[in-house]
C-alpha cells in the first residue's frame, strides 16, 4: 500500500494548492448536487402532476384511440368498462381502478349554451386517489364560487362542478343549476338538468373557460352509455412497475384494449424532462471541463515541482505504471476530499434554501408558483460524487503519463 | 560481478564530443571500487549506465553473468530493484517519507509484507546509526544523516552492487570520512560491493580499487 500512503502525503504537500483545487471540486459537487435535487424535485412533481392528474400508473384504452379523435366519443369506448374495473380491481398489484368518461356537449342557463369538454368519474373512488376535487379551494375564491363542494356520491344525485371560466360564461353560482347536453351513441340528443356542486380553479385558463365534471352515473343518464367507459386509470401499488405491468394488465382487461404507462402519456413530463436535461446537461459539460482543467493542471504542476524525485523512485525500481497510478491515486484522494467536503456544504445549502421558503415562479402553462424544496435524493449525490470522481481520474491521467514517461537520467539532473 | 564491455554513450553538443568511450571493467563482489576522474570526465555518464539508468550505443552492462543492458526496461526496473541499489550526490529522499519509511520503499517495491519491511528497514538504520532517527523526515536530518539513509535504502534489498555517484560531495569533510568508513564496512560485512564517482581522496584512499576517467576514457 505504498502508493495511496505516498499519494496522501503528496496531497497534504502543498496545502494551498490542495485547498484551491479542493474549492473548485467542491464548487462543482454542490452545483450538481443541488442541480440535481433541484432536477428531482421537478421531475417528481410534475410526475405527480401527471399521475394524479387523471393518468393514474397505466392507462387501459381501446386500441387507437390515442390515434383517433374518437377518444371523445362513446362509440370507441370500452363497451363494458365497469365490470372490467372490477375485475382489474382483483389484481394483487392493483390498488384501484378509476373508470373514465371523456365526452363533449352544450351547456345551457336556459338563455345561453356553452360547448364543453367533460369528464365523468367515479365520484366516490375518485377523490381519494386523484388530484381532481384538489382545486375546489381555488374556485371557492372565485366569483360564485362561495360553498364550492365535490359530487355527490349518491347515485341519483345530478350535480356538476365547473370550471370557473364556464361558470362565469354561464352566469352561474354555486347552487344554480345548468343543463347539459350530449349526445347518446346512437346518434339522439339527449338533456340532463345539474345543479352546481361546485367551482373549481384548474390553474389553466383554456381548461376552466371549457370543462366541467360529472359523476359517471350523470353521464350515463345524459348519453345512455350503460357500462361503458371511455378509459380505465389504474392505481398499482408499486407505481415504478407501470412499464412492466402494463402488457399484462391489457391483456388481464380482454381483446381490444391497450395499456400505456403513465409517461407515455404525460407529455408536459416528457418535454421538461428533455428540457431540463439539455439545460443541465450543458451545464455539466461546462463543469466538467472546469474541474478536468483544474486538477490536470494541479497535478501536472506537483509532477513538474518534483522530477528529481519521480527519477528516484523510477531508479530505485519503480515501474512507470505504478507512477501512472500513483497520480490516479493523488486525483482519488483529491475527488473524495472534495466529494466529502461537497456533501456536506450541500446538506447544509439545502437545509439553509428549504428553510427560506423561497417561491418560485408558475412553471409554463400553469398558473401557480410553488415552493422552491430541494429534495434529498441520494442517487444524485452519489452520481455527483462519480461523475466527479470519474472526470478527475481523466484529468489524472495526463499528469499521470508525464510522470511514467520521464527520462531517469533527466529527471534526476533536475533541481 | 559487474562486467563493462566497450561501453560508449557520446553527447554530441555543438560538434564537441564529450561521454564515455570504449570503457570496459570489472568490478568483482565484495570491492569498494572508486571510479575517479576530474569534473566532466563522464562519471555520471559512466555510472548511469552500469545502473540501467541510461543506454548506451555501444557495449554491454554484464551483472553476475548477464547481459543486462539489452533487457526491455520493465526487466531493467526489476533487475534495478533486486540487484542494484543507488546513492546520489544530493541524497534524493522522498521528503513525505519519514527515514523509516524511504528504507522501507525498495521493499515494498518488491511486494514485501509492511511487517516484515519494517523490521529489516529497522535494522539496516540501527546499523547505520540511525536507530533513533526512524520518524524523522529527510528535511529534519542533517546532510551526513541523510546520505546514510539513502545507504540505508540502498542497502535494505540486500543488492549485489550499489552505485553511488559522489556520496561525498555535499558533506563536509568531518562527514564524508566516516560515510566512507561506513560503506567500506558494509561492503565486506554484505559481501556487497560499491562502485562510487569521486574525485575526493579521502574516498580514494578508501578504495580497493580505482579507475581512473579522463575524458570519458579508462587511464
Ligand atoms: N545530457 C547531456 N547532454 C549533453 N552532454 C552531456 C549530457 N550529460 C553529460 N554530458 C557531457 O558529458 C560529459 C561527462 O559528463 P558527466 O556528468 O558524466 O561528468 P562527471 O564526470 O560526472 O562530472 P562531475 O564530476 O562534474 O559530476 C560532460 O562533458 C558533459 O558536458
Ligand atoms: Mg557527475
């Protein structure tokens, strides 16, 4: 082991120089680090987003309606959408199936109609696993508004909650009461009359000035559907399977159907994904190219200081590879110094940001800011301490190659 | 023991041609041998090359029967490390190392357990007279404290022949007496022999045998 001892020792050599070095690998720990948190809590939340938003985990369609603009129509549903809720529901990975019906239709005051998009959910099931009566508070806000609750769940109930766009469009408070209009697979036009459970803020301008939400028995009675569902959102109770569950969950659900995970579909996720990891990505790059320049030139500069002893160790029967290693084993211990060091200043830059409670701006084509909690993932840590690790043993090799390939007799007459 | 055959290693340098030339000699086992010269006459030159430091264009480096200088250098390092061990002018001790330590490296070098290591680097220091000195790094010895550790390193392998390029030289005389009684001592109680550049003659006087360079020749 006398190469790591002999590279520690050369490490504490030139203290200043270790400490100037250990700066700028600590400065690029804690930027990747906390990058990469920042990156994590992103990307957690708009998974989330996604996933509570009415995705669920998997999606159970009919095939080619992601191709189609049938999706909004009854006709291409699934025919009998509810007894194969239940019996997806019997599935050990399954925590919960969410049966859906996406249509469209008028709206009507009696003076005024409206075209909306609608969605009709289980009204009981739904709330408990899905974001969708989250925004009601908002809406309770707005104009009308006062008294904003979520469906019924009572099978006879015929209620609606608005978006609060369509609300004011329609003139109509919480309480009032609408008709809507659809119509039924065979093509008739059919009516139902709601009241008005509730206001909702969907924090997307196009979204509240169009949708509105019913229970499924509403929607049933407005377009006749019977037991068919225009799709299925299922709940797993390990969501990282989604992938591999899927396929077996369509073919669990019957012929005609397919299964997509969760971000096949959540495209907003995708996008930002793709965005953020180029943006950070270049970031990196730089980074890289940063702290690959500064250890090089640390540690070419500590070959250069010490030629004379270099040729000794090489005239006394030192191998040139060993020496190679002997500047792999300065750059580790460089790299783990800073990784530590970096840790720490990271734990302490996250607790110290998260305290602060800092609001962040309303990320694009959403309406609300949230607060900036960079969370603590440690597969980002430990990528920050490898990625580091990794471009300091590259930039320990040049050093590393000087050293194993001095001329004794040179480096020996060397001052 | 150590055979030089026709070794020649020329620099040219602005048309001037200086080294070594047609050098043979043999250094037998257990000899203090002195290789003397004035400044210039190719000692170094000489030296590096019967160390396997260097190659030269003409000749052979033969050690115990071998013909060493042909070897690819991951051979020439192992025959360094096994057979050779080297002192120089300016002592070249690792200054991170404490003295224990720069003794105990050949010997780590060859694999050898830290135990095991430690008790013949320990040894070989208590011999040197440097028993109490074990800790020290080479910058808190002083100049005649640190070429005994190097003799010490150089000696802790138990090598067939150290070479050592003015020994003497950054000692005082008070020191460079004694070092040589030192090397003189060890080379008869190891059987180990020394081939030592000077031009001081208290190492001459010390020597069972001299060559004498003179422009890079043999006298
Ligand atoms: N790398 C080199 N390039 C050119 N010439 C060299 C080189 N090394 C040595 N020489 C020349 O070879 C000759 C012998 O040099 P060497 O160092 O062997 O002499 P020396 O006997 O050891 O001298 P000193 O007693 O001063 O150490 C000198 O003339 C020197 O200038
Ligand atoms: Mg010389």
């Amino acid at each position: 082991m006398i190469l790591p001892r002999l590279a520690l020792r050369n490490v504490l050599r030139q203290k200043r120089r270790t400490l100037l070095t250990l700066l700028v690998l600590v400065a690029g720990y804690v930027a990747l680090a906390l990058a990469g948190g920042f990156m994590a809590q992103t990307f957690q939340g708009l998974a989330d987003a996604a996933i509570r938003g009415g995705i669920g985990h998997v999606q159970i369609l009919p095939v080619g309606s992601l191709e189609s603009d049938e999706g909004q129509s009854l006709e291409h549903a699934l025919p009998d959408g509810e007894a194969m809720a239940a019996s997806l529901r019997k599935d050990p990975a399954v925590l919960e199936v969410l049966p859906r019906i996406a249509f469209m239709g008028l709206a009507s005051n009696g003076t005024r109609s409206v075209a909306f998009l609608g969605t009709a959910v289980d009204a009981e099931r739904e709330p408990r696993f899905m974001a969708i009566s989250d925004r009601l508070a908002d809406g309770a806000k707005a104009p009308g508004g006062v008294g904003s609750r979520w469906l019924s769940t009572d099978p006879a109930a015929r209620e609606v909650v608005l978006g609060i766009g369509l609300a004011k469009s329609l003139g109509v408070a919480v309480g009032g009461s609408l008709t809507l209009m659809s119509t039924t697979p065979d093509g008739a036009l059919n009516a139902v009359d709601v009241a008005v459970a509730g206001l909702q803020d969907l924090g997307l301008k196009e979204l509240n000035d169009r949708s509105l939400c019913v229970s499924l028995d509403t929607a049933s009675a407005l377009m006749n559907a019977g037991p068919a569902r225009s799709r299925l959102s299922v709940l797993l109770r390990h969501p990282e399977a989604a992938a591999q569950e899927g396929p077996r969950l369509a073919r669990l659900a019957g012929s005609g159907v397919e299964a997509h995970p969760w971000f096949e579909l959540a495209s907003f996720y995708r996008q930002v994904k793709l965005l953020y990891f180029a943006i950070f990505g270049f970031m990196g790059l730089v980074l890289a190219l940063v702290v690959l320049l500064a250890t090089a030139n640390t540690l070419l500069m500590s070959v250069m200081e010490r030629l004379r002893e270099l040729g000794t160790l090489r005239a006394v029967g030192m191998p040139p590879k060993s020496l190679l290693a002997l500047l792999q084993w300065e750059g580790a211990m460089l790299g783990l110094a800073g990784s530590a060091l970096g840790l720490v200043i990271t734990l302490l830059l996250r607790f110290a940001l998260n305290a602060l409670h800092l609001q962040m701006p309303a990320p694009p084509g959403t309406s609300h800011g949230y607060e900036l909690n960079i969370h603590f993932v440690p597969m980002v840590y430990l990528g920050a301490f490898l990625g580091l690790q990794a471009v300091i043993q590259v930039s320990a090799f040049f050093p590393g190659l000087k050293a194993a390939r001095i001329r004794i007799t040179e480096a020996l007459r060397h001052v | 023991m150590l055979n030089l055959r026709h070794i020649t290693r020329a620099y040219e340098l602005g048309g001037e041609r200086a080294g070594v030339f047609d050098i043979s000699l043999h250094v037998p086992s257990g000899t203090l041998a002195v290789l003397a010269g004035p400044s210039g006459s190719g000692k170094t030159t000489l030296l590096q090359v019967a160390g396997l430091l260097d190659t030269a264009e003409v000749g052979e480096v033969v050690l115990e029967g071998r013909v060493v200088s042909t070897l690819p250098e991951r051979e020439r390092c192992k025959v360094r490390l096994h057979r050779l061990g080297f002192v120089f002018q300016t002592f070249n001790l690792v200054p991170v190392l404490s003295a224990l330590e720069n003794v105990m490296l050949p010997l780590q070098l060859q694999g050898v357990a830290e135990r095991p290591a430690r008790s013949r680097a320990q040894g070989i220091l208590e011999r040197v007279g440097l028993g109490d000195r074990l800790q020290h790094r080479p910058g808190q010895l002083s100049g005649g404290q640190q070429q005994r550790t190097a003799i010490a390193r150089a000696l802790v392998s138990d090598p067939i022949l150290v070479l050592a390029d003015e020994p003497t030289a950054n000692l005082d005389h008070a020191h460079g007496g004694p070092l040589m009684a030192l090397m003189a001592e060890l080379s008869r109680e190891r059987g180990v022999s020394f081939l030592a550049a000077s031009h001081d003659p208290t190492v001459i006087s010390r020597a069972d045998v001299v060559f004498r360079l003179n422009d890079g020749r043999l006298e």
